[in-house]
C-alpha cells in the first residue's frame, strides 16, 4: 500500500479538485447500484456551495490518488445555523457563535481500503492546527454509526440532536440516503463538538 501525505488545499485548489473529491465520496460511501451518479452529482452541488462558505478549510490525504479528506467552514454569527437544535445550547456555544469562533466540519471521507490506519486522525490533526481556540462541531445522521465511532475516538461528546431537517436546513453535511424518512422517533442528525479548549 502507497504511503499516504497529507496536503491543505486553497479555495482554488478545492475547486480544481472536485472532481477527485467526489470519486473519494463515491467510493467512501459505497451505496447502492446504479446510484453512484446520482449521489455523486448531489455531491459535487453541497461541495460547490460548501467551498463557497466563510473560512473554508480542506486537507487531503494522498497515496498515489486523493484516498481521503477531511474539510469544513465557519459557522455564521447570526445563530441560524443551529436551528432545529433540540433543547437549549450552553452559553459557551452561543458565545463562540456570535463571535465567529465556531468552525462546522462538513465532511470527512477516507476510501475503504485505507480506514482504520490513523488517516482520519492525521487529517483531523493537520486541518485543526489552524482552528486551536475555535468550537468544533460536527453533525452526523444518527445512523452513521462508522461517522460515531470516529468521533468518539477523537474523544468528542455529543453536544445534542437536530431536528429531522438537520441543522440551519441548508448547512446540514450531505450523506447518502439523505432524503431517506426520518427515523421512527424523528431524531436524524446528531451534533458532536471537541473537548473546550482555552480561548
């Protein structure tokens, strides 16, 4: 297996890559047969609007071939982005919003043949050098249990639950299936965030 380096990519860089990014979505989503057009067009429309957003942020892993990322933006100061939070948000997290200190990671991709080998964690590292006093956040679907697993590995605590349309509707990361039906008890997509760190 080729060594994998990591790399941050421009705003620029991301575009001219997006089409790499999404064969990297393809294969790390294997989903259904016949499907992958589908969802890679999907894709590449939230990737386009996410390279677009405030502060966006990318690295990429590499082995021969993009085999990962990881990528992300900050959230907006106005607070809309948490709506459809279920519950009251602590003081600190309204704080940082208003602030501009909170940083919303999208996505996080790796291929299949290269999981489970600390590639995830690397990416992580390199891409939050640069966020160190930020709140990071991350929202997953509440069936993503590979998503779940990662997170806790990072030692990140689920700060609570979205209401079915996700987050602040059009900020919600996008995943395969998802225009699948809610779950029974209505409770898609869950909020994760990084230990506190000092300001």
């Amino acid at each position: 297996m080729a060594e994998v380096f990591l790399r941050r990519l421009t705003r620029w860089q991301a575009e001219q890559q997006r089409e790499a990014v999404a064969d990297v979505y393809v294969e790390a989503y294997e989903g259904d047969a016949g499907a992958e057009y589908r969802d890679r067009q999907g894709f590449l429309r939230v990737f386009e609007n996410a390279v677009q957003r405030p502060d966006f942020d990318m690295v990429v892993a590499d082995a021969a071939g993009l085999v990962g990322c990881l990528y992300g933006y900050r959230a907006p100061r106005t607070g809309d982005w948490w709506e459809g939070f279920r519950g009251v948000l602590p003081p600190e997290v309204e704080e940082r919003t208003a602030s501009g200190r909170v940083f919303l990671l999208t996505e996080l991709m790796v291929v299949p043949a290269y999981r489970r080998q600390g590639v995830s964690d690397r990416l992580r590292t390199l891409l939050l050098m640069r966020h160190a006093t930020d709140l990071v956040v991350a929202v997953i679907k509440r069936d993503d249990d590979l998503g779940r697993e990662v997170l806790r590995s990072w030692g990140w605590t689920k700060l609570g639950e979205f209401d079915p349309g996700g987050p602040g509707s059009s900020a919600a990361p996008h995943r395969r299936g998802e225009t699948e039906a809610p779950t029974p008890d209505g409770l898609v997509w869950e909020g994760w965030m990084r230990p506190p760190t000092s300001r």
